[in-house]
C-alpha cells in the first residue's frame, strides 16, 4: 500500500503477526478495549471493494460494523474498525455479536478455520487523518494528533466467509516495541 518510509517501532507494529491484542498487552499496562459502536452500520466503498475481493460473487447489502480503540497504559494505542456482511453476524461470524469488551483476537485467532491475508499498510492521507483524529480526540484527548497516522488492513475469512480488520495506530505505540509472538 505505501512505500513512505517508516520508523523501525512502527515498522514492527504493522508488520506483526498473530494478535495484536496480546503484543499491545505484553507491551502497555493495563490493556483494555473499549467498545465505541457496534451493530449494523455502512460501508465505506474501499471496504466493501475488500469484502467482495475477498469473496468472489459476495453481494453485501449491509455490514455488521465493530469500532472500539485499543488502551495501554492510560492512553489510545489503536482504533480498530472490523467490517462484515450482516447476515453474517447471525450465522458464520455470530460470535462477534457477543464480544463486548473482550478483543476481536480471542475470536479470531481462537478459530481453527480463520484464514488471515494482511492487504498491507499505508500512511493515512493528512485530510483523512485529521478527520479520524478529531472523531477520535472526543474519547481521547489529543492523543492522535502529532505523528502521521498509519493503519494496516486484513481480511480474516471463515468458511469462505470475509471479515475486513482496519487498525490506526496512534503516536503511542511508537514507545514500546512489539514483543516476539507466541
């Protein structure tokens, strides 16, 4: 997705393979998740233009859509935004449904049948940027302002079944490297 170089931290955030949830933990203190929507919602036009990448003859009418931010230490370390068709969160991804405040992770990497394509990283347009960080600062102080935002995407597929995962990174999580995974 971006070619803009990146500083080793980061690079080790984005590039990090299974949970992220647990390398956030193992790194931060006191990690949690808090949920800030969840139900049926819309999609944006790069999303679905995933979902149905990843699905050949996928037709998505409406999306189940799960937003929470990812905390460490007292401060916002990653927005996350999973996308899926709504039907499905009745059927092949209904777990989702019932995660509250528990991380996405412990469904997904918790499945045997969970397939995991990372569709790579990129640096967030300034303008797109400076939108996500203001939504975001209402929860959150300032933390998204300063540093360039960066954000990777992954489809998780079940049973032929796609699940888009954005996740933004904020200024942060360039304090602590991620540890090894397990």
């Amino acid at each position: 997705m971006s070619r803009t170089p990146i500083d080793r931290v980061l690079r080790g955030w984005l590039q990090s393979g299974g949970s992220l949830s647990r390398r956030l933990s193992d790194a931060f203190g006191g990690f949690q998740v808090r949920v800030l929507s969840q139900g049926v919602a819309p999609a944006r036009p790069d999303e679905l233009a995933a979902l149905r990448r990843a699905a050949a003859g996928l037709r998505v009418q409406r999306c189940h859509v799960r937003e929470v931010t990812l905390w460490g230490d007292g401060q916002p370390l990653v927005h996350a935004r999973s996308v899926l068709p709504a039907v499905q969160a009745r059927l092949t991804w209904r777990a989702v449904r019932g995660l509250g405040s528990r991380p996405l992770a412990d469904l997904l990497f918790g499945l045997r049948a969970a397939h995991c394509e990372r569709l790579g990283h990129a640096r967030m347009a300034p303008c797109r940027a400076r939108r996500l960080a203001q939504r975001l600062e209402r929860s959150s102080d300032s933390a998204w302002r300063g540093a360039p935002l960066w954000f990777r995407r992954s489809v998780f597929t079940r049973r032929g079944v796609p699940l888009l995962v954005t996740e933004w990174f904020a200024p942060a999580v360039r304090q602590r490297p991620p540890g090894p995974s397990r």
